[in-house]
C-alpha cells in the first residue's frame, strides 16, 4: 500500500518577498503611512473631503486653534477685521448694509435726491439686475463676512484653511509623482528591454540615446524643458518628468537583459518557436520585475520632490490649483510677517510622507533581492 507522501512546495520570489517584507516592523509602519496618504489622496479627488479648500473661512491669516484667537494677530491692519478690535471669536459681525455704489451718481443724473430714489426717467440702474441677485442669495455687499478667528491648522492670507489646502495639494503631488514615475518606468523598461535583448546597433542606438539625457543633472534637465514650454498644467508636468526621468530604469533593465537573454530557459523557449516578444515579456521580465517595482518607488519619491520644486519656482501647477509647492511658495511671504503655520503644514506633510516612501523603497529592495531567496 502505497504512503502519501506531502510535496514541499518551494514558495515564490513574492512569497518570500512577503514574509520578509513583514517581518520588518519599519516598513510595515511605513507601507501605513503611504496608505493613509494614499487614501487622502483618493478621498480628496473624490470630493470627499478637502471639497471647499478654496473658500475663504476664517480671518486672513488666521492663526491655528491651539495658539489662541488673538484677532490683531489673526488679520492685518489693513485689511477686513472679522469682528471689532478686542472682541472674542464667539461674537459675530453684525452684517452692515451698503447701499448701491452707483446711487448717488445716478441720483445727480436723474436730478432727484442723493439717496439714489428713481424718477419718471428713463435711465436704469446698469447693476441693478446683479445686485438683485446677490441680495437674494442672503449675500449683503460691502457687509463684513461671518469668519472664523482662528482654524485648526490656521488660515493663509485669503482666510483658506491651510489644513483643507494641505490635503488638496496632497493630490496634486501625490498623483503627479506617481503619473511621472509610471510614464518614466515603463519607457525605461521598454528601451532598457529592447536594448538589452537585441544588442549590436539597436543598443549601441539607445545607448547614444541615453547618454544624451544624462548629459545634464535630471533636475536642471526637468527645470529647462519646463522653462522651453512655458505651459503650466498638472499633464505637462507629469509628461516633463515622464519623458525625462526613464535613464535609471533603463540602465538597470538593459543590464539584467544582457545577462537573462543567453541562460537556458530562455534558449528553450527558442527552441520551441517562441517569438521574440513572448521571450522578453513573457519569460525574461517576470524575472527582472522586482527592479521594476523598486524603481517605480524610487521614481515616486523623486518626482514628488521635483514637483514640489517646480511648483515653488512657478514652473509647476497653475494658479487654480494647489499642491505642496504653491504652498510653499506662498509661505515664503508669509514668513515675513511671521506666520509660519502654511509652511509647517505642507513641510511636515511632504517630509513624512517622503520619509515614509524612501524607508518603504530601502526595505522593499531588501525583500525582493533574489540573493537573500
């Protein structure tokens, strides 16, 4: 009678990958934070959350929760005070109504009295139909707006919510980094793997290709095709730096080609008919995938910086939008006066989100290295 006997099934390059991957306490407390970001981001393109971050709800410049609701430090001088001078935050503005800016003038005009009552004339009032309007949305004009003193993470100087803001331009960096870092992948991948795989004058063709690009620092490189098109757009930013930023993928690629391209498995696969197509995507790139993957987060960390960069030179996202870049740049001002608050938002957002990714990429290179299988 014949024993069953159990067959040990050797585990994959990503099961091992897995075991080791959470094994590390670093990068699983990392790979939390990518997804907290992550699902931020989502939530926010959705309109979820961080839907109103440009309506202006607090006091300009107003200061975070936690330092109190000091009003002549929440507005400026000059501009709009959101309650009188030494009142607390908890009383409201009484709404003042203004009359008709064009009363007056249209009073002398008509040859009535100054306080712009109408005649058997036969001129009209030009606004008259707009300010209708507006009164009958409960808006007064020239009345002062119902703002907060202070918001939790304070207001930049239009009154926006720096927090609302901060998870806005979380989006915007975040999808870009990860737009420009596919596009950048998948070229490198496909030049890397046709140069690697053909050899002779195609790879001596994408070498020359190649060393053009890195002919110059990435960065320098990024700023000057920015400054070339003048076109601010979040598709021409991601097509910038997609277009840009492949040389580190393909050099990797092109390398682990050269040496996959003449092992036995796939000169069987030769011998059996297969094109040269399903050799180089089907048999040889599943196993050089893992580079892919670590460079895919590589490239992510990277281009979320770039952008950040590009955005605080102007070179980045336009003025209707926000991410972490606009932000600082408009925080640069803001220093002046001494309100920090902007600043210290998206540079702790970006800090630990790029902190968290670059701690992720150095273990998730550790757990997919074929020699430690």
């Amino acid at each position: 009678m014949p024993y069953d006997v159990p067959h040990a099934v050797s585990p994959s390059l990503w099961a091992l990958a897995w075991r080791r991957l959470r094994s590390d306490r670093v990068a699983m407390v990392s790979l939390a934070i990518v997804g907290v970001f992550l699902c931020m981001m989502v939530l926010s393109a959705t309109g979820l959350i961080a839907k109103n971050w440009s309506q202006e709800v607090g006091a300009n410049y107003a200061p975070p929760s936690f330092l109190g609701d000091d009003l002549e430090r929440a507005a400026p001088s000059t501009g709009p005070q959101p309650s009188a001078p030494g009142a607390k935050a908890s009383s409201a503005p009484t709404p003042v109504d203004v009359k008709d800016p064009l009363a007056d003038v249209l009073a002398e005009i008509r040859g009535g009295a100054q306080d712009g009552a109408a005649d058997d004339s036969d001129i009209v009032d030009p606004i008259a139909d707009v300010m209708a309007q507006i009164r009958a949305k409960g808006i007064v004009p020239g009345a002062a707006s119902v703002r907060a003193a202070t918001l939790p993470f304070g207001g930049d100087k239009w009154g926006r919510d720096v927090l609302q803001k901060t998870i806005k331009g979380s989006e915007t960096s975040i999808f870009v980094g990860l737009a420009a870092a596919v596009v950048a992948t998948l070229l490198g991948t496909i030049f890397g793997a046709v140069a690697g795989y053909y050899g002779k004058w195609v790879d001596d063709f994408f070498n020359w290709f190649y060393s053009v690009f890195t002919a110059m620092p990435p960065l320098l490189l990024i700023l000057a095709v920015a400054a070339v098109l003048q076109q601010k757009g979040i598709s021409t930013i991601i097509l910038i730096m997609g277009l840009t930023g492949w040389t580190g993928t393909f050099r990797l690629i092109r390398s682990e080609y050269l040496k996959h391209k003449v092992r036995e498995y796939v000169q069987a696969a030769d011998a059996i008919g297969a094109s040269n197509a399903r050799r180089m995507f089907v048999h040889i790139f599943p196993n050089v995938s893992h580079v892919v993957l670590v460079q895919l987060s590589i490239y992510t960390v990277a281009f979320i910086k770039y952008e950040v960069i590009l955005s605080f030179l102007g070179l980045g996202v336009p003025v209707d939008a926000v991410s972490w870049g606009s932000m600082l740049n408009e925080a640069q001002n803001e220093l002046i006066l001494g309100k920090w608050w902007q600043l210290a938002a998206a540079g702790t957002a970006m800090a630990v989100l790029v902190t968290a990714f670059s701690l992720f990429t150095d273990s998730l290179r550790d757990a997919l290295d074929p020699k430690l299988k």
